[in-house]
C-alpha cells in the first residue's frame, strides 16, 4: 500500500508540475486537465545517458531512417574516414533521419580532430564545413576491437535503441576481399581489419553481425569486392537488399554527401529506392572523375530462386562434360582484383556460347535472365581509361588507377572460381552448403 501511495502522489505531483510549467490554470473549471496535459510536447530529447530522469521522458518517436556507419579507421584508412564523416555533416541527420556512427581510430596514419584514438559513437549533425567535424561523440568507448563481428551487432543494437527509425540501413567501411581472407599484392584481407587487433570479421560472421542487431533493410559494404553470393548468402536473412561492388573501391569509398542528401530530401523513399540511390551516387562521383568503378544492389528474396538455377546449369553443364569450355571461359571472363571472382552473368554467357548443347544453352539463358531481372536490381560500372600505364594487372589494385580497363561485362554480381580446389574454409559458407558451386568448381579443376 505505501508503494502504490507514493507512486500515486508522485504521479499527482508530476501532473501538476507539468500543468504549472505549461501555464495551465489548475484551478479554472473549464479546464480539461488530461487533454491540456496530452498536448504538451515532449522536450528536446538529449544525447543518450546524459539525464538522469530520462525514465520519465516519452519513447522518442521513430524517424523514417536511420543510416548506421561502421567505420572502422584502425589501419591506413583513417585519414578517409574523417573525410567521409565531413561529407556525412554535409546531409547531416534531421527530423526524419538520424545518421549515426562508430569510428575507430589509431596511431599512425592521421593526427587531424585532435588526434584522438579509440572508438567513438557519433550522431551526425549537418555543417557545411568539410575540413573540420562539429557533429559531438555521444559514446566514448575507449579501445574496441573492431575486427569482433560483435562490435557491429552491438553498434546496431545501440543504434536502433537511442535512435529509433521506421527502416534501417547498415554500411561497414573498411577493407574488403569478398570471402577471400588472404593477402594479395595490393588487397588487404578481410573485411573490418583492425590493424591494433590484428582481427577481421570473416563473412560468416558477417552474416552473425547482421542476425545479432536484428536485421536492416539496406546493407552496404563501402568496401572492396563484395558483391558475390559467397557474401550475400549469409546475409539473406537479415538484410531486405544489399548494395555492393564487384571490384575494388577507390579510396574515396562512398561518396556520403551526395548520398545522403537526397535521403534527407525525400525521407520517405523504399528501401530499394535508398539502395539505388546509394549505387547511383557512387557510380555518379566515380563517372566524373574518370576513375573505374562497379557497384550494384542486389535483393535477398531473390537469392533462393538464384540457387536452384545455378544448381540447374551447374548440373548441365557437368552432364555435357564442358571442361574445356569452362576453363577457357574462366580465363575469357570479366575478373577484378582478386583474378578469381569472375562475372557470373559473363562466364555463363561464354560457357554457352562454346557448346551446342541445348540443355546448358536453356540453363544459361534461364540463369542470365534470372540474374538481370531478378536478383541484380540495378547495376552500374564505369570504365577506367587508360591513362599511359598500359595494360591493366589484375593482381595489382594500384595499376587501375594508371592501366585503362574496360568494365562492360559487369553485370552486378561476381562469383569465385579459381583453378583449383578451393580452400577448406569455402565448404563453411552458406552458399556452398545450399548451392553446388563447390562441386563445380572441384569437377571443373580435377583431372
């Protein structure tokens, strides 16, 4: 009884505290106290944990978006980092977007900002100037592992609580080399490497990051060569659409200022439609600048009807016995950074047209038209020109910027098909469990 009687008069106390503040004549009988009280706004809500009544505040109301970013600039990215929160203040978040991240810094590459170090949680706030941020850290973290696929889900979880939204999207910024975790000449491995951790996220755990927050509308990787089923794969549960590139990216990774602003223009847009604007931006900044570029987005309800019509050309062609023309097309077909990860789209198209079998020409016409109508829904690539340094190196990212390649066989989605056996850790993925590529890339090697 005395519990319930002090929370009685406390809710008592409350109400009239509340009616005071607003103005309200308590005593006037033409007053409508409850609908006078309901009326009253809430206040400006503050940066998460710094009240100490905030249990007394109403839920915040969600926005249309909130646009998390994983930044993860604990290696030689850094300096790119602050330069796309810059271009994030350029949008900034407003009354139907929250724009929010996590940047992790370390010693080394960059001392702009203060030099600080360790990981902070930022809402992004508009400013017009991009060399200096204003956007203030509401959650210092100290030093994080960044490289701990729990950090992301733990970020999202964050995200979504103090900054509530009707549809989310997921960009993690970083190094990328699809599944491929091995170091190549001018391709870090992993994604989300952390240089003080030595850690990375592998794509499995990718696709636990995702599952762990709860699942987004949109994901993005601003990172290198992500746009495969080896990737999306994991994700498909977890993610409505998945934006994406084929090749490696330019250091400039997105372009967050002309993203992001038409988001803040017209919140209301779909998911599809804030993925298309991604690729657009993207591919848009790259087209200016002469620079070689692919991005795509994919949707994930896709990917199941993408499977049974790999598995039904992988069946035929391993039935007409094509090993000769799927090693040939393996070396024909579009390749990028890592030489393994082969257009699909362009290595089926080769595959048949090498072969008068009718059973792998259907398969293949089902499968292409699968792809481009279906699961790719909306695909962009600009072609790098030559700039005097001859002829491009697939092993060599840095020799894109110099050597001219031709990006017209890029149809939105690569997949890895080396000359070998794949490593052990391919048979892990979710692809290789419910598709038969791995099948086909052994029977297309074994001797």
């Amino acid at each position: 009884m005395f519990k319930k009687a002090g929370l009685s008069a406390l809710s008592a106390l409350f109400s009239v505290s509340l009616a005071s503040a607003a103005g309200f004549d308590l005593n006037s009988a033409s007053l409508d106290l409850k609908e006078r009280l309901s009326n009253i706004q809430a206040p400006a809500a503050q940066a998460p944990g710094k009240g100490a009544f905030d249990w007394l505040r109403p839920a915040k109301a969600p926005k249309e978006w909130t646009i998390m970013v994983f930044i993860n600039g604990k290696n030689n990215l850094e300096p790119y980092a602050l330069k796309d929160m810059n271009e994030m203040e350029l949008a900034g978040s407003t009354d139907k977007i929250n724009i929010v991240t996590e940047t992790g810094r370390i010693d080394g590459y960059d001392d702009s900002e203060g030099d600080w170090k360790g990981t902070r949680r930022y809402l992004i706030t508009k400013d017009a100037d991009t060399e200096k941020l204003s956007s203030k850290m509401v959650q210092d973290l100290g030093k994080t592992d960044m490289g701990d696929y729990k950090s992301v889900a733990a970020f999202g979880l964050w995200a979504k609580k103090n900054y509530p939204a009707k549809k989310y999207m997921l960009i993690v910024w970083n190094h990328g080399s699809g599944w491929e975790k091995g170091l190549r000449r001018g391709v870090d491995k992993g994604i989300s490497y952390d240089d003080e951790t030595d850690n990375h996220i592998t794509t499995p755990q990718l696709g636990l990051a995702l599952k762990g927050m709860g699942g987004v509308d949109v994901y993005g990787s601003d990172a290198c060569l992500m746009q495969m089923p080896e990737v999306d794969y994991e994700l498909k549960d977890s993610a409505a659409y998945i934006v994406g590139s084929e090749e490696t990216e330019p250091g400039d990774g997105y372009t967050y200022n002309t993203f992001l602003a038409p988001v803040a223009a017209r919140p209301e847009m779909t998911p599809a439609e804030l993925a298309k604007t991604a690729v657009d931006a993207y591919s848009d900044h790259y087209n200016q600048q002469g620079t070689g570029s692919t991005q795509s987005f994919i949707k994930t309800a896709a990917l199941p009807g993408f499977v049974a019509k790999v598995n039904a050309w992988v069946d035929a062609v391993m039935a007409a016995g094509l090993k000769a023309e799927v090693a040939s097309a393996r070396t024909a077909a579009m390749s990028y950074a890592i030489s393994e990860n082969k257009d699909l789209v362009h290595l089926v198209n080769l595959v048949a047209g090498k072969t008068q079998d009718a059973a792998v020409k259907a398969k293949s016409a089902d499968l292409v038209s699968y792809i481009v109508k279906e699961l790719v829904q909306h695909n962009r690539y600009n072609n790098q020109p030559d700039n005097g340094g001859g002829d491009y190196d697939d092993w060599d990212y840095k020799a894109s910027r110099w050597g001219g390649k031709d990006y017209s066989e890029s149809h939105g989605i690569a997949v890895y098909l080396p000359g070998s056996a794949p490593a052990a850790a391919y048979g892990e993925l979710a692809w290789a469990s419910a598709s038969k590529w791995d099948e086909f890339i052994t029977w297309s090697v074994a001797k």
